[in-house]
C-alpha cells in the first residue's frame, strides 16, 4: 500500500489530490482518506514539512503497514522554471524546514525512481524540465518516502496535462527489481543521475549535492547508504564533486564493500 499526502495548505498539492480522487476511482473512506486498491489518499490541513508521518500513517486506515509515502507538492523556482520533479527527503545540517537536524529519511528509490522514468516518458508539455532533485527539507519518517512535485506556478497547478502526466505516473509505477544506489555530487537539480537511470537498470536513493559539502563527511553518506534500502553502491557525478568529496566517497565504498560507479 502506498499512502499519497496531499496538504490543502499548498495549492499544487490540494489540486493534485483533487485530480485523483476526480480521475482515478478512488472510494471515499473518511473526510480525509481516499483509497483505491494499493493506494490510498491522505489529506491533511498542515504542510507536509512538518507533518507527524505516524500519525498520517495510523489515521490512513491501513490494513498493514505502508511500502512507502509519496508527499505531492509544488516546487517553488525563483527562476519560473516549468518542471516536474521527485526528491527524498531530508537534511543534511539545519532542520529549516522540517525534519530534524542532520537526519535522512528512509529513501524510496524504486518507486520513485519509476515514478520519474514515467514522468519522461508519458510528458507532452513543452518546456517542462523532469528531473530529480537533491535530498532536502522534512519531515522526518522511518517509513520510505519521496516527494512529487510540480513546479512552478498556479497556471502548471492547473494543467490538465501535467497533472494527468504526473498522477499517471505515480498510480503506474509499480516498482522494480533494479539495484539501489546513493547519488554523489551535483548540484541542487540532478540531470546526470536523471540521464543515467533512463538508460541504466539501476534505481536512486539519497543524493548527495556538491553544495552539502561542508556537511558531507564519512558519517553523512554511511547514513545516505544505511537510510536507502538495500543499497549496493554509490554512482558518483565526477566533475560535480570537489576532490574531497571524491574521496570521502570512495573511502566509504571501500569500507562498506559497495560498488563505487563514477559518471
């Protein structure tokens, strides 16, 4: 089972709730639960920054406990970038919004890693940038997770086309039996680790960005590797790291007896 949050304090959010329950079949449980076979629909009134994902997961009515949580969302560019994304979820040094300090959360990496190749594969809308993007920002949860999100404006919120190619794409994705790997370095975006899971059979877990260097030690990305389940390795982006980094990464490897990919 697979719990979707959508928080009506984001308006891209409300909208993405809104676009399953009005397209996909889902039977009304409570006021707030949706469900349809292994998905099931939560909706909250807080942002999912700072939500209490056990209390999401207990009053979602479950018959077990969750393969994993998907938190749909907006994504907020400066710039107006189009985009359609997912990220795990988590922090590396300050908990600015939400989580706690230092701590990932369980990453979803073949869920989420099929929800992307979907998202590439089923968008018609021009000028739309689908990528993933580095761990970032709450809230904490043991239970695996990801975010979705669309970016950037009221009039993406509402695109018939995006939504429909971004909840399709969550609904179809079933998971995979591919390997799990921590990405290492690049920036904020991710487009060398988008590009090599469209043609590898490999899935991603926690990335790790060049601009968390000053956090990024020995114990950041054990605990990148320990918080993305089974993980065999790390694919590190060569060029988008700073010599340290490389090898911090490859120290890890060795010792963890992980396979070490550079691109």
């Amino acid at each position: 089972m697979i719990i979707a949050v959508s928080s009506v304090s984001d308006p891209a959010s409300r909208r993405m709730g809104e676009y399953l329950v009005e397209n996909y079949g889902l039977d009304r449980i409570d006021i707030s639960t949706f469900r349809k076979a292994n998905l099931t629909l939560k909706i909250i009134d807080a942002s999912h920054l700072y939500s209490d994902t056990e209390e999401i997961i207990r009053s979602a009515k479950t018959s077990g406990p969750p393969e994993g949580i998907v938190f749909l969302s907006k994504h907020s560019s400066s710039a107006k970038i189009r985009s359609m994304t997912v990220h795990p979820v988590g922090n590396f040094s300050e908990a600015l919004l939400g989580g706690l300090e230092g701590r990932l959360s369980r990453a979803f990496p073949d869920r989420m890693t099929d929800t992307l190749r979907n998202l590439k594969a089923r968008n018609t809308v021009k000028e739309m940038e689908v990528t993933f993007e580095a761990t970032h920002h709450g809230p904490f949860t043991q239970t695996p997770a990801f975010y979705l999100e669309i970016g950037t404006t009221e009039e993406e919120w509402n695109n018939e086309a995006i939504l429909d190619c971004v909840l399709s794409s969550l609904v179809e994705a079933k998971g995979n039996t591919y390997p799990n790997f921590v990405g290492i370095g690049g920036g904020h975006y991710a487009p060398k680790f988008t590009q090599y899971v469209m043609s590898e059979k490999a899935n991603i877990g926690h990335i790790v960005p060049k601009y968390q260097r000053d956090h990024v030690n020995d114990q950041t990305i054990r605990q990148a590797v320990e918080m993305t389940p089974n993980c065999r390795g790390l694919i590190m982006d060569f060029k988008g790291c700073n010599s340290e980094m490389r090898n911090t990464a490859r120290a890890v490897a060795a010792d963890m007896g992980l396979e070490l990919i550079e691109i």
